[in-house]
C-alpha cells in the first residue's frame, strides 16, 4: 500500500488526467443536441472519483465542455442571423441584437435558478456541487433551445 501522500499524489494525477480527457471533449457525435458523450465521460469520471470532491470536479470539467458546445452554438446561430444565406430571410440586424439580448437574459436566469436550486444543500460541502451540476443541465437545455428546428435562425 503507497504511503498517504504518494496516495494523495496518485489520486491527483488520476483525477487531473480525467478531467484533462473531459474537458478536451469537443467532438460532436450526432448533432450539437447529443450529449451522450460528456454525460457517459462524467458518469465513468464520478464512478473513479465518487468523493465530494471528485464528483465536483468532474461535473466542473462536464459543464466545461458543455458551456464550450453552447458558445460554439450561439455564435453559429449569430453568424447565420448577421450573414444568412440564399434560403433564409434577408438581414435584418434587429434579429442578432434580440439573440444576443435573450442570451444575456438567459445567463442571469440561469446563474440565479441555480443559485436557488443549490439552496437543497445550502451550507454543506454539497452546495458547490449542486450549483455546478446545475449549470450542466440548464447549459445542456440551453444547447436543445438554440438548435430547435423553430429556432429563429433556424426557421428564418
């Protein structure tokens, strides 16, 4: 058996090398909706790290990768608003104000639902926890509003 501290050095090493693979997930498997991927890569990171600390650092690196597949999406959606094609509607720079103004909105409803909903473990060393793993389900819905086929810049 390693000595508590080589342990605790191990424990790191591994931890950090998860959440390395989690947060460089970028890869789409089927369409910027499918989360699939990051869900089993935190479902397989929480089941080798299933202490506090472990399971909130996998969640932290699953809502990384999420908030980067959002960004990616909302900045595609705007590209199409400010430069649509031969099958959209014609510019109209109204439309990418209103985006980027509901976008602005979404983020304070968002940050402030989970603060409410954090409040399950307010106090405890599972607030953090229940923030972060909210952040993840309201960015992952997020995702699914934005590349709804009734979408504005998808219908337009």
């Amino acid at each position: 058996m390693l000595p508590p501290t080589l342990r605790k050095t191990a424990v790191k090493r591994n931890l950090l090398a998860a959440l390395t693979v989690l947060a460089c997930t970028s890869a789409w498997p089927q369409s910027p909706q499918d989360f699939s991927v990051i869900d089993a890569q935190l479902s397989a990171c929480s089941e080798r790290h299933p202490d506090n600390y472990g399971v909130s650092n996998c969640t932290v690196a699953a809502n990384a990768a999420a908030d980067r597949r959002l960004n990616e999406v909302y900045n595609g959606a705007l590209n199409v608003l400010k430069n649509p094609g031969p099958t959209h509607a014609p510019y109209d720079p109204e439309v990418p104000k209103r985006l980027v103004a509901a976008e602005r909105a979404w983020i304070a409803f968002r940050d402030a639902e989970c603060n409410f909903q954090s409040t399950v473990a307010r106090g405890g060393t599972g607030e953090g926890y229940a923030y972060v793993a909210c952040l993840y389900e309201q960015t992952k819905a997020r995702v699914k509003v934005l590349t709804a086929p009734e979408a504005p810049q998808n219908s337009r």
